[in-house]
C-alpha cells in the first residue's frame, strides 16, 4: 500500500522515474528529490519501487529492533557475490551473522583497541613521511588518495598483519593498490546494478559483468594468500584473522569455514577502510575550509598533547572537539550513505504507511541528517558545536545514524572513530592546511561517498 507515498511527477512507462537523474550520482538525486518531497517518497525504476525515507520520525521508527530489522536489498544484496554471509552482506536468518558476530565483537573491544593503536600510529608515521616530502616541494597532496592508503594499511595490519606497500607505491605511475582498483571496481558495479534494468544487464554490463568477474577473482586471491600466510605462520598476534581461523563460538563450540572466512576478511577489507578513507578526506576538506574550527582544534590538540611526542591510546579520546569535527562531517556526508530496514511482522508506519512483513524502506542518511524540524534551518552549514554535550542532549534519539541502527550496526566504529580522530589530530598538530583556491566540493558515489578530486595545499608549521 504505497497510495499515501508521494512520488516525483515524471513517470514514464515501463521506464519510471529515472529521466533526469543520472546513474552515477543516485543519493544526490534522491537527496534533491527528498527536498521536493518530504520525509517520506517513493521512486520508481525499471518496475522496482523503492520507498525512501529521509524525515526523523519515521527513521526513529524504522530503528525500533521490535518492528524493523535490516533488509539486504539493492547494494548491499548486489555485494553477496563478492562478499556472501560476510558479515556486512548475511541476511538475518543465515547462522553465520551471529557466529561471526559472536566471535568477532571482542575484536573491537577496548583492549583490542589498544593494541591496534601502535599498528595504527606506524601507518599515520607513513603518511607524515609521504606528506612531508610533499610540504617540502610545494606538492599539493591528493587527499583521498592518500587517505584510502592510510585506512586500507592500517586495517590489513592490525586485522590481518598483512603489508600492502601502499606507501611504497609510485602512484602517478603505478596507480592505486590493485586491491583497491578490484575493490572500487566492485563497489561500483554494485552501484550499477541498482539503475540498469535486470532484462537489458546483460547486455548493457557486458564489459562490466567480466571486469566484475576479474575483479572477484582477483579478491579472492588476494585474500586466499593472506590466509595461507598467516597458517604458515602457525597463527599470528590474536588480532581479527586468528580470531577467524582459531576460536571457537564460546557456547555453540562452532568455528567459521574457510568459505566464510574468505567472505570475512574480503568485508572486513573493503568496510574497514573505504568509509573511514571518506570521513577522513571530508573533515579535512572542511577544516581546510573554515580557518576557525581549524584552529579550534589545533588548540585542542596543542593543549591535550603538550608535551607529548606520541600520544598514547587514551589520549585520543580525549580530543573532544576533533571528534565533534568528524561527527559534523560524517552528519553532512555519511559516506555509507544508506541502510534499509523491513518490517518483521506486518505494521503500520507513521500511523498512515501500512506495511507487510518483509516490506522495507531506504533510511537515506544524509537526508535525515539534514532534517530542519531537529538541525534547525541551516542544516548544510559545518557546524562542529553541533555535537557539544549541551546540543547532543537537547536531540532525540535516533537522528544520527552514520554507522546504522541495531543489531546490525556497524561494528568497526569505535574502530574507525579512534583511527579517524587519531589521524586527524596528528595532521593538525603538524601542519598548516590550505585548500586550492577554487576548489568545490564535487562528491563521488560508488556505494560510499568520496571528495573527488580534493587536494590540499600543506606547510609544516
Ligand atoms: C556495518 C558505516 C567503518 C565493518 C556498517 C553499517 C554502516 C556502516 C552504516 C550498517 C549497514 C547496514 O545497515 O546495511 C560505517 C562508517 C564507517 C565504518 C561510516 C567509517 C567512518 C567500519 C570499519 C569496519 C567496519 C573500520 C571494520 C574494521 C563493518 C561491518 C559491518 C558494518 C563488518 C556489518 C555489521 C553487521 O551487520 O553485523 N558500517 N562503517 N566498518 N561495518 Fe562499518
């Protein structure tokens, strides 16, 4: 019952909605359309209806664990070949999301954290190195780039203790990690896949559909060796891939399969860095951009690490206004921009949307984090203050949601949050940052949101 949705004018038959908007930007399409109109819409393409919302009340619904639970569909149901009952891409009934769950969560716990942390600083050390040479030179540095370097290191290190060189690599000549070109590959044909209609993929993806292939396949070997290292090494420092290959759900006694497995660390390959190389590249677009909150948090960061030369793990909580900046970013740009839910048993949204059980709708993040009736009137405005304790309590529950809802939230967030704020914080404590004198933001989608084509200019101060 979609009657009470509406919907945008231009409906042509068999076609739908898509005239005017463009394959390669579909959450900035919606995010227009949602302006137009309201919390609630619906889209038609190819014969698929899709239901999006953007208001906070019906996304506080929508997170009820009682009513709804996340739905795999669309993107992330176009990732299950490369990704299968990995986490991220398990449907809810599959046993494997609670085993892996299970044997994963203390992983992320704080001690866990703790012993990232050095890894984490060796890769930052890696990237200071690369960006001092370029400060030095007068060389603009490719953000996004070097970002995507950074996270995609720093994860395979501590999870899989695994080197992918990515800082030994002559980009202008090499290009990016083939990792990461097979993994942007991916990301992008599952994009695709959303707005070509299922009858003409074949034939309008038939070059896509055997790059995809080779890109699985390079995936997969990719990980295969991983693996086969570290059980020639008969185990390694108890980081996220022993935990795979050796312990035990600690009341079934289940293991994960080698299947499985490989499904795990290609996840926790590509979630564990592509969003936390956007969070990244986007705070520091904005503390580019606004010389304030700049110094703001270079204050910050001067007087919570006087005096020390490496901060250790407890101290990067403690840069409060450094991580309102990333929260302020990721409100703006949540760089997985989208979470479906569906409803477990049949129910009635906002009191008026009747819904089926197995009946879902889009949450579109950034659209809710751009709600007036709990932003106020200046939502687009990078405001860090927004994430004070006073402003934080003051808002209802539910209306920041960059990492999900539930029990399928994301489970690297702590993880992300410590790398993010500890990098940030190293960045701004070392150098002056200046953007190119016309640079727009220009925001590129491949699943997850990106800078395209930011750069910034640096001097060590
Ligand atoms: C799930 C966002 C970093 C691993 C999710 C979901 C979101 C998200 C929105 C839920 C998706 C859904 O409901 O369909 C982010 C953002 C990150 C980030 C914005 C960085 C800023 C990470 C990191 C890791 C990670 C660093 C691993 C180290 C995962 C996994 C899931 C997940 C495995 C699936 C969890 C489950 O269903 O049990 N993430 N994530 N993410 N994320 Fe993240």
């Amino acid at each position: 019952r979609l009657d009470r949705i509406p919907h945008p004018p231009r409906r042509v038959p068999l076609i739908g909605d898509v005239v005017g908007t463009h394959v390669r930007t579909p959450i900035q399409d919606s995010m227009r359309i949602a302006a137009g109109l309201g919390p609630i819409f619906r889209r038609r393409a190819f014969g698929k209806e899709i239901v999006f919302v953007g208001g906070a009340e019906l996304a506080a619904e929508l997170a009820d664990e009682s009513r709804f639970a996340k739905h795999v569909g669309l993107g992330v149901a176009n990732l299950r070949p490369v990704a299968g009952d990995g986490l991220f891409t398990a449907y809810n009934h599959e046993p494997n999301w609670q085993l892996a769950h299970d044997v994963l969560a203390p992983g992320f716990g704080r001690e866990a954290m703790a012993g990232y942390h050095p890894l984490m600083l060796d890769v930052a050390g890696q990237l200071t190195g690369a960006w001092d040479a370029s400060a030095a030179a007068g060389r603009a540095v490719d953000v996004p780039g070097d970002m995507t370097k950074l996270t995609l290191e720093t994860i395979a290190r501590t999870g899989f203790g695994h080197d992918f060189g990515s800082f030994e690599r002559d980009f202008a000549t090499e290009g990016p990690h083939p990792f990461v070109t097979a993994m942007v590959g991916a990301l992008t044909y599952a994009q695709r896949l959303n707005v070509v209609p299922p009858l003409l993929s074949s034939v309008l993806l038939r070059g896509a559909q055997r790059r995809n292939a080779a890109d699985r396949a390079f995936l997969n070997r990719t990980v295969d060796e991983v693996v086969a290292a570290r059980r020639a090494a008969g185990g390694g420092p108890g980081d996220l891939l022993d935990r795979m290959l050796e312990v035990a759900h600690p009341e079934t006694g289940e293991r994960l399969t080698p299947e499985n497995i490989r499904r795990q660390v290609i996840t926790f390959l590509v979630a564990g860095h592509e969003t936390t190389s956007g969070a990244l590249s986007f705070a520091l677009h904005y503390l580019a951009q606004d010389p304030a909150v700049l110094a703001q948090a270079r204050e910050e960061v001067d007087r919570v690490w006087a005096g020390v030369e490496v901060p250790a793990y407890e101290q990067v909580a403690k840069l409060r206004y450094l991580r309102r900046v990333l929260d302020e970013s990721l409100r703006l740009w949540p760089t997985a921009p989208a979470f479906a839910r569906e409803a477990v048993a049949d129910t009635t949204l906002g009191g008026v949307h009747p819904m089926r059980r197995g009946a879902w709708a889009l949450v579109l993040t950034s659209v809710l984090h751009r709600d007036r009736a709990v932003w106020g009137e200046d939502p687009e405005s990078f405001d860090p203050d927004r994430f004070a304790p006073q402003a934080v309590r003051g808002r209802p529950a539910h209306v920041f949601k960059p990492f999900g809802t539930g029990a399928r939230a994301c489970i690297g967030r702590q993880f992300a949050l410590h790398e993010a704020t500890l990098v940030l914080g190293l960045l701004v404590r070392r150098y002056d940052i200046a953007p190119e004198p016309d640079y727009r933001l220009k925001v590129t989608e491949r699943l997850t949101l990106m800078p395209h084509g930011l750069r910034l200019r640096l001097t060590r101060r």
